[in-house]
C-alpha cells in the first residue's frame, strides 16, 4: 500500500511531524526498491531561526516529485521545535539524518553537527553530502552552519548568514544562493514570510538544472515553521509534493502559503532590526554597481534626524560584517573600507546578531587590506536597534 502523503496530487498541508514526512518517504523508498542515494538528490534549501521568536524553520525545492520518484523535497527536513533546524541532503541518507537529529538532541552546535557528520558518514563518503543546520544556544543566540561535500554536482555551495544557511548543489549557479540570501535578509517580515520570500529568490527556470527542459525551478517544495512550544504538530508545515507539467511548485507553494497567510497576518513589530515597524528609507549608494569611489549618503537629512547612528556593512552571503559610529555624512565606500582594513570597526551588538558573528570584523578587516571581494552587499543605518535606512549594491572592485 502506498503512504497517504503520496496519494495527494500537488500540495498537501500536512499537520505532521518532520519525522512522519520522513518515515513515509523512506517506507515508499523501501518498496520501491530504489536506494537512499539515487532517489534524494535534493538541490536548494534553507535553515533558519528567529531569536525574537523562537520560532525554528525551513524551506527547499529539488527536480523530485512524490509521483513519479516516490519521494520530494521535503524528505531533507528536519525541525526541532525551540531548538533549530537540520537538512541533510545530496544523495540523502537516512542514517545521516537520525546521526544529525541525534546531535542536535545532544545539544551540539550546528558547527559542531557539520564536523561530527564530515566524519561520521554513514556510507564513509562525505564528499557526496550536503548538509545545513541553524538554532538557537542556550543564551538565545542564533547559530549557523553548513558543509558542502566537493564531490556534490556543480553548481554547489553554501552561504551564511546571521540567522540562516542557505545551500544548493545541481544549481544553475551562485546566483541562486545568492537571491535566496538576499530575500530573506531583506523581506520584512515574520519567520515564515521571510522563508517564502526566499523560495521566490530560487524561482528560475532551471534553478535545478534537471529542470530546465521542464521549464520550471522545481517539481517539489516545502516550507515548515514551528512555535518553541510545538509537539506533534507544527505551526506551518506546508509541502507540495509534486505538480503538473509547467506548473512551478514554488507558485504552488506560494499560494498554499498565502492563504495561510490571511488567517495568520503578520503584525509588525514596535522597533527591531529584522522586521522594522516601518519602511526605513533609501541610503544613497552612487555609482552602483559600486566601486571604491562610490558614495554612501542619506536620501535626505530629516531621515536620519533620530539620534546617534551606526553605520553597518554586510555581505549577503554572511561572510563579512562591518559597524562603526556614523554621523550621518557621507562617506565614500573606500573610506569605509579603510576603517574595516585598520581594525576600528567594532562588533556587531544589535538585537538578533548576538553571538552569530564572532570574529567576523576580524575576517572583515583582512579582507579590506587585501581587497573587498565582488559580490552582493548591503548598507544599512541604525538608530539603536532601529533600522531608519538601508540600500543594496553591487561592488565590481
């Protein structure tokens, strides 16, 4: 007999655990007589948290559906309510997955988990894996990380940020990783409204490259979302397990989620970094795509008329992060990265960041001596922990 959660055609809003999503999947696999690693090449992810909250999720998309490969994407997830959120995937394995549950059970730290599955493969041979994991330490502080196997199918990699890992493999390139960072960094919203903002980062065709004649991103998705007091079931558990042919399981998804979304409308809160009460307004970056001599500046004085301002650089992809005193002048990017490559720059202490970014400014500060990298970045104004302007930009050194 066929598991019920493949008899759906399209979207199922499952009221269930991670762990049945995957028991029923892995049942399928069994009489299908396919093997764990041929039928779970899963391709673009997210893990995150939400410190405020505490609320724990995930989101993801492969080439896989539950009609025809008896198994999607949702199979890599992972949630552990209060605590954080695992995926292992790359020629998934179900023992890699309960050695990581187990971890994350034992309390080890998402770094901690990566280098314990590095080592620990279930069939010794880590190179082929992909994983990420985020949570919450006991002090609240959001933890990340991810590991990424040289063996996975180009294009592969991982990217970091405060509060959430984003890792792809079969990709059409960085950009997708890329997008779906910058999404979530930027959508101003709860947990799961960031999460949907980044599975639309990933929707391109061919986003999986196995895809693209498909003409679509994906042929499964899923997004998961529990409370910190969730038991069996989860606040949000929304997966689309297959679809017809053209039809992108990301518009399915977001669909499903929208109307979940009007019975559960997100409430901005009063003040905060991650989800200010109001739209901050637009810092100047000119020219951009940017280079040394470009200029960061207010759109206008009244804008920044709240008091002492940080200024504050980051790369979406996490890797660098950048704060120091501003006075609402502006200031030349060159300049900037002067101040990053001289060390003056200080640690991040705003609320969400706590203990996400250890070390960071020192990495930072090297990487301005030898030459900011190119990529994707973001400049922002905080007044406090209010978020009053911000922008984007390219930087093409």
């Amino acid at each position: 007999m066929v598991p019920d959660c493949f008899l759906t055609a399209g979207f199922t809003l499952s009221r269930t655990t991670a762990q049945k999503h995957t028991m029923r999947n892995v049942a399928f696999l069994v009489m299908a007589g396919l093997s764990w690693s041929v039928a779970a090449q899963d391709t673009f992810s997210i893990v995150a948290v939400d410190p405020d909250t505490r609320q724990v999720g995930s989101a993801g998309a492969t080439c896989l559906d539950s009609v025809l490969e008896g198994t999607s994407a949702v199979i890599i997830s992972s949630i552990k309510p209060g605590v954080g959120a695992i995926h292992t995937q790359s020629y998934w394995n179900p023992v890699n997955q309960a050695n990581a549950n187990a971890r994350m059970d034992a309390g080890d730290s998402p770094e901690e988990i990566m280098d314990w599955l590095e080592a620990n493969d279930a069939e010794g041979n880590p190179a082929i894996r992909q994983y990420g994991a985020a949570d919450l330490d006991p002090a609240n502080n959001p933890r990340v990380s991810a590991f990424t196997g040289d063996d996975c199918f180009d294009y592969k990699g991982h990217e970091l940020g405060p509060n959430y890992a984003v890792q792809g493999n079969i990709l059409s390139g960085r950009a997708i990783l890329d997008s779906m960072s910058f999404r979530f960094f930027f959508e101003v919203s709860d947990l799961a409204g960031k999460l949907m903002a980044s599975m639309q980062g990933a929707k391109k065709i061919g986003a999986d490259t196995r895809c693209f004649a498909a003409g679509v991103s994906s042929r499964s998705a899923f997004l998961r979302v529990a409370n910190p007091d969730d038991s069996t079931e989860l606040y949000l558990d929304l997966v689309v397990g297959s679809t017809p042919p053209g039809v992108d399981p990301i518009d399915v998804l977001q669909e499903k989620f929208d109307a979940w979304r009007a019975l559960n409308p997100y409430i901005p809160p009063t003040s905060g970094l991650f989800n200010p009460a109001a739209s901050p307004a637009v810092l100047v970056v000119s020219p951009n795509p940017a280079g040394p001599q470009s200029r960061i500046a207010a759109l206008s004085a009244q804008h920044l008329a709240t008091g002492p301002l940080t200024l504050q650089l980051a790369g979406l992809n996490g890797q660098f992060l950048l704060e120091f005193p501003w006075d609402g002048r502006e200031i030349l990017l060159a300049e900037l990265l002067r101040i990053a490559g001289s060390g003056a720059a200080t640690e991040p202490t705003v609320s969400g960041n706590q203990g996400a970014n250890s070390g960071v400014n020192a990495r930072f500060s090297a990487a301005a001596q030898a030459g900011l990298p190119a990529g994707f970045y973001a400049v922002r104004a905080l007044s406090g922990t209010t978020l009053v302007a911000q922008n984007t930009f390219i930087y093409q050194p």
